[in-house]
C-alpha cells in the first residue's frame, strides 16, 4: 500500500512539473513572424539590388544581373545597401562609417550566404572610390548615396519548395509612378556551420535575443520580371513597402507650468550678407560655413566670390533659389543645430538645377563635350554630353551624374572628347574655335576665329550648307555638318587674298606677293629695283624713269602725264583724271567719283559712295560694321558684373561677355554693345520697373541668367 501511494504521489510531482514547463515555454513563445513581416526587413537588399541594375532608366536597360562572383557587381551592391541603409549616426564628414561586421551581414543576404568578402577590384570604380576599408578600426567608410529618389513595394510573392519568389517594384519618387520591375529568389537564411559546441549554443539562442535587424533570407538570384516568372506557383498578392519606424508614446509627466519670459536671453539680429559685405559678421558666416564643410577658404571677413560660392551649396542643400545671398532666415539655418553638411556628390539628371550642374557643365566644357554656355540647368544638350563622356569613360551611358560618373569627371586624366558634337549659335569655347579655324581654311569665314558662335560664323556654317547640299539654316552646326567641314579640302582662288595663307596655295598666284620672295619672280617687280638692272626690262616700271625714253612705251604709263596726250588712251587712267571725261569709262573707277556717275557701275563699289547713286546697285554693299553704344568704363563694368554672377571658368572677354548678354535678350547677336543692345537693355529694365539706362547692371544680369 505505502509503495502504491509513493507511485502516485510521485506521478503527481511529475504531471504537475511537465505542466509548468509546458506553461513556461508557452508563455516564452512569441508569435512567428509573417511572410510578409520577413520581407519587409528585406527590403534594403533589394532596393540595392534594383538600383544598381538601373531598373530606373527604362525597361531595356533593366536587365538581368546577379553575379556572385564579380567583384565589381558585389562591392556596389554592398556599397548602395551600406551608404543608403545605415543608421543615422553613422553619417559622418567624411562618409558612412559600416562596421565590418555589418558589411558581412549585407554581404551574407545578398549573395546565398557569402562568408568571405572578395578583395577589392584594383581598377574598379567601386572598390577604389566609394568604399575603403580602416583596418585599425575595423570599418568601412562608404561614400554617400541617395536614395530619396526612387523606392521600391513588395508587390507579391510565391512559395516554391525551399525558395521564396519575391516581385519588386521600381517607382520614381518625384511621379511615384513604376519604372520596372525585379523577381528574386530567396530562401531562408541557414546559420554559419558550427565548429565547436559553443558555436552551436550561440546559433542556437532564442530569435529575440539575436540582432533586431538580421535578414531573414539569402538572395540566390535576381533577375529582370517576367510573364512566366509564377507560372504553376500560388502569387500572393501583398504590398509591402519600408516605412520609417516611430518611437513608442510616452506619457507625458504632469509638471507645473513655468511662468513665461517676456524677454529672451539673447535672439541674435542677423542682418543680409552678400558680395562685398565685410565685417565680424561675414566671419563668423564663414567660419560656420567652413564647419559644415561648405568650404569659402580663409575666414578674412570679406564676401567675396568664394564665400558666395559657398552659400549657393549651401542654399543647394536646403532646396532654396541659389542667389549666394545669406539673409536672416538663411542664417538661422546655417547656425542651427540640424544644419545640413555638406555632401560631396549628389546625383544629378535631366531636370537639375543650380551650382552643381554649373560644375559639371564646365568640366563637359574643358573635355569637349559641351559648347552650350554654363547656365545651371541639366537640359538636352548637358545629358547628351554627359552620355557622350560616360561612353569615353566606360560607364553606364545612362545620362545621370551620379557618383561613378562625378568621380570619373574630376580625375587629371579624363578621356577628351574624341567626336564632333552638335554646335548652335550663342555657344562659345574651343569646339566652336576649331570649327571657325577650319571655316577660314575652307574660304567661308575671314579674320581670325573668336570661339563664340555669332552671326558671321552663323552665315558661314549656311553658306557651306548651301555649298554641300545640307537642309537648315546656318543657326546649327550638329556632329555631322560639322564632320563634313574637316573632309573638306579647300579650293584655290582665282585672285590672292589680301592676307598670306596660314598654308601655301597648291598652284602660284596670278599677282606678284606684296612681300619679295627669296626666288627671282618670272614677272617684273611692282616697285622699281634700287640699282638698275642690266638689261632693259619688257614691260614698262610702275614709275615714270628719271629720264625720257627715247622711244614711246608701248602702254600707257600709270601716272597721266603732264600735258594730255592728242588721243585718249586705249585703256583708261588708274587715277581719276582732272576733269571729268564726257564719256563714261568702259571700267568702274578703282575709287569712287567725286560725284555720281550718270549711269550706276557695272559692280558696285567697294565703299559706299558719298553720295547715294541714282539707281540702286545690282548687289548689295556689304554690312555696316555695329558701333559700340557706350564709353569703354561702362562696358568694362558690365563684363565685369556678367563675370562675377556667372563665375565661368574662364573670365569671359568683353565680346564674350556682350554675346553671351545678346543671347539671353534675344536679340542678334555680334559681340558689341551697340544701340539695339542698349535699346534691348532699356526695354528690359522698362518691363520689370527698373531704372531705365540701357546698362546691364548685376540685377539685369542675375535675372537673365535664372
């Protein structure tokens, strides 16, 4: 009996013990997350995934690529998910700061695994840019990335056997509307192999006791969506997209009301800084601009165009309009605690605005690629330069300036451009001075080459269009037209030009050259030669002998003579005569009459008559050349204002300057500032309410250039 009761009272302290336990681990259970909670902490893979596949552009550039074994591939995916997925507080000046730990993580979830990470590509952008390793910390620092504009949605997903199929959306954040799209495979996330029972332990603790943020799956492919892609699987629908977390609520404390101050301790009363401002004030503006990194060099206290260069970046950051003007408001900012600091490359694209794209639209200038004056807005002509050097460069011909192609941009050794590229009137620098060269080697352009695309050069692009058989008018030169020009040889004149060829002519001029050549000439000399020669000459000297021939030449000497001869001559006089003849000459004058002739010339005169003839001439008189409008102190002071607003690379000259001027009023464009550009001026300031004298001050020159 007593053996009996030991049993059941033993059987109870038993059942009653498997009971707590049971209880323990059921309240120590915690709910299993959902399918679509695990893909959400995904999200950061695949959003690299989708960038660095460039789903963003159009669906013909999206395509597939996932390649484990590239170094290149995997360092930028590493790069996009540490730079745009890291904490807040790993922001630095100098970079984001990823613990290498972490980066074996990233490294872990995005390639089936990965326990090793490859060695850094020697010549690879991204493992000699955009990452670098501190070993002495143990850390890598990443260059910034932005990811603000663009995001992805988990739009549905599948289960097959041991994998998860997962379909990605790509939207653009502006127009929040889908740009393509991604499929991955993914499968569930497998515990490094254990050596030792210790390791065992660790990767057997309890899910909530290892890091919040661990992926829960492994990439094993990506690749571009497809129709076929859930073919025979069960999609579930979903749509899961990252949302920023919020912290828990918490009560607020009941605190007596404190009584308010009338007075603040001290409001600083900021007043507007701009070019030319001096004082303590400017100082304490740059050396706060300086702390920020928006560097303006020393601190001197002058505003000058470093300091201003440094506001507009600064402005740039905050989204504001770029005018380098710091006002109160832009201030309060700059001394803010939040103030932004300042990010070294940010990307750029069709549509940009502002000092950024001035940067990069001048460094197109120096390569080549770009002719288009710098005016701050990513347009047409500025993407086509920048797919044009991304092409040089063997990058992605994607026309965005984003990391890769900026950092490519700024090296000593960037690729010039090796193309002819399209040219249009108003565009200045040295691809518009080669094509003027060879215009005046080809004959449809005189005078020198002044690298800006005015009206001469314009009328000698059409008259070579003309020439060749090519559509449009002079205004545009594109890639081919001007290809066409440097195939061309030209062609030798029939009489000499009034300059020496900067090459000789293939066949000897008709005329004597001004110059005495180092060869005797086959014909006589225009000037007589200062000994005399031993021989008597064939054809008669330009000026009469000292002494009478004792016989008549055979011509008519160039000077008349003395007395008039009996009979007129056969040809007439070089030099109008005394009187006028009753007849008028077989030949124009080679200057023109003192007054009219009764019936106009054959040819029109080389100079305008002094008085207008009686019937119009058959061709017209070439262009009066434009006459400068105001003194040379005030053009000196507009060039000097349009350098100091548009802050070129190169100072502009005046005619530079004065183009640049006629081509924002719209007006034809010639290099000088004559009447009908001070008259332009005039009725610009008249329009905005301004004080109308025709001089282009620096609010003319601001607004023009917005």
């Amino acid at each position: 009996m007593m053996k009996r009761t030991i049993c059941v009272f033993l059987s109870l302290i038993l059942a009653v013990s498997a009971l707590a336990l049971a209880e323990g681990f059921w309240q120590n259970e915690q709910p299993e997350e959902t399918t679509e909670q695990k893909l959400e902490k995904m999200i950061p893979i695949l959003d690299s995934f989708a960038r660095s596949m460039n789903a963003a552009i159009d669906d013909a550039a999206f395509r597939p690529l996932y390649n484990a074994e590239d170094a290149y591939f995997v360092w930028n995916q590493l790069w996009l998910a540490g730079a745009n997925w890291s904490e807040a507080d790993a922001m630095t000046a100098w970079g984001v700061l990823v613990p290498a730990q972490r980066m074996q993580e990233l490294a872990a979830a995005s390639f089936d695994g990965m326990q090793e990470l490859p060695a850094f590509p020697e010549t690879a952008t991204a493992g000699s840019s955009v990452v670098s390793y501190d070993a002495q910390r143990d850390t890598y620092i990443l260059w910034p990335s932005d990811r603000s504009n663009s995001y992805i949605i988990i739009e549905g997903y599948a289960e097959a056997e041991d994998e998860l199929i997962a379909s990605v959306g790509l939207y653009d954040a502006q127009t929040n509307r889908r740009a393509g799209g991604l499929t991955a495979v993914m499968r569930e996330r497998v515990a490094p192999e254990a050596e030792d029972d210790a390791q065992v332990m660790i990767a057997l603790q309890p899910e909530e006791e290892q890091a919040e943020d661990a992926f829960p799956y492994q990439v094993v492919d990506v690749r571009a969506e497809a129709a076929t892609d859930f073919d025979g699987l069960t999609l579930v629908r979903c749509f899961v997209r990252y949302t920023e977390p919020v912290e828990a609520a918490v009560e607020p404390t009941v605190a007596p009301t404190p009584e308010p101050t009338r007075t603040p301790a001290y409001v600083r009363d900021y007043v507007t800084l701009s070019t030319g401002s001096r004082g303590d004030d400017v100082r304490d503006l740059q050396r706060r601009l300086n702390e920020l990194g928006y560097s303006c060099g020393s601190v001197d206290g002058i505003f000058g165009s470093a300091t201003r260069r440094a506001v507009r970046y600064f402005q740039d950051a905050l989204g504001e309009t770029q005018d380098g003007v710091a006002t109160p408001s832009l201030q309060r900012r700059l001394f803010a605690d939040d103030a932004p600091e300042y990010v070294r490359y940010v990307n750029l694209r069709r549509g940009s605005v502002g000092i950024r794209v001035e940067k990069l639209q001048d460094r197109l200038r120096e390569l080549g690629y770009l002719a288009q004056p710098t005016d701050g807005e990513f347009g047409k002509r500025t993407l086509d330069a920048v797919m044009m050097f991304q092409g040089e460069a063997g990058l992605k011909r994607d026309g965005i300036a984003g990391v890769r192609t900026l950092t490519a941009l700024e090296r000593s050794n960037a690729p010039l451009c090796q193309d002819y590229i399209n040219l249009e009137r108003g565009d200045t620098g040295a691809r518009v001075t080669e094509m003027q060269k060879q215009l005046i080697k080809l004959g449809y352009l005189s005078g020198k080459a002044s690298g800006t695309y005015d009206s001469k050069t314009a009328k000698a692009v059409q008259s070579f269009k003309q020439d060749k058989g090519i559509g449009g008018n002079g205004n545009t030169a594109d890639a081919t037209t001007v290809a066409a020009m440097f195939r061309s040889t030209p062609e030798p004149t029939s009489e000499p030009t009034s300059e020496p060829t900067s090459e000789p002519t293939s066949e000897p001029t008709s005329e004597p050259t001004s110059e005495p050549t180092s060869e005797p000439t086959s014909e006589p000399t225009s000037e007589p030669t200062s000994e005399p020669t031993s021989e008597p000459t064939s054809e008669p000297t330009s000026e009469p002998t000292s002494e009478p021939t004792s016989e008549p030449t055979s011509e008519p000497t160039s000077e008349p003579t003395s007395e008039p001869t009996s009979e007129p001559t056969s040809e007439p006089t070089s030099e109008p005569t005394s009187e006028p003849t009753s007849e008028p000459t077989s030949e124009p004058t080679s200057e023109p009459t003192s007054e009219p002739t009764s019936e106009p010339t054959s040819e029109p005169t080389s100079e305008p008559t002094s008085e207008p003839t009686s019937e119009p001439t058959s061709e017209p008189t070439s262009e009066p050349t434009p006459v400068q409008a105001i003194t040379d102190k005030e053009l000196t002071a507009i060039v000097e204002a349009i350098n100091a607003v548009l802050e070129p690379h190169q100072a502009m000259s005046a005619e530079e300057a004065v183009e640049w001027l006629q081509t924002q009023l719209k007006i034809e464009v010639n290099g000088v500032y004559d009447a009908a550009t001070k008259q332009a001026v005039t009725e610009w300031q008249t329009a905005h309410d301004q004080e109308a004298t025709g001089l282009a001050d620096e609010t003319v020159i601001r607004a023009l250039n917005v």
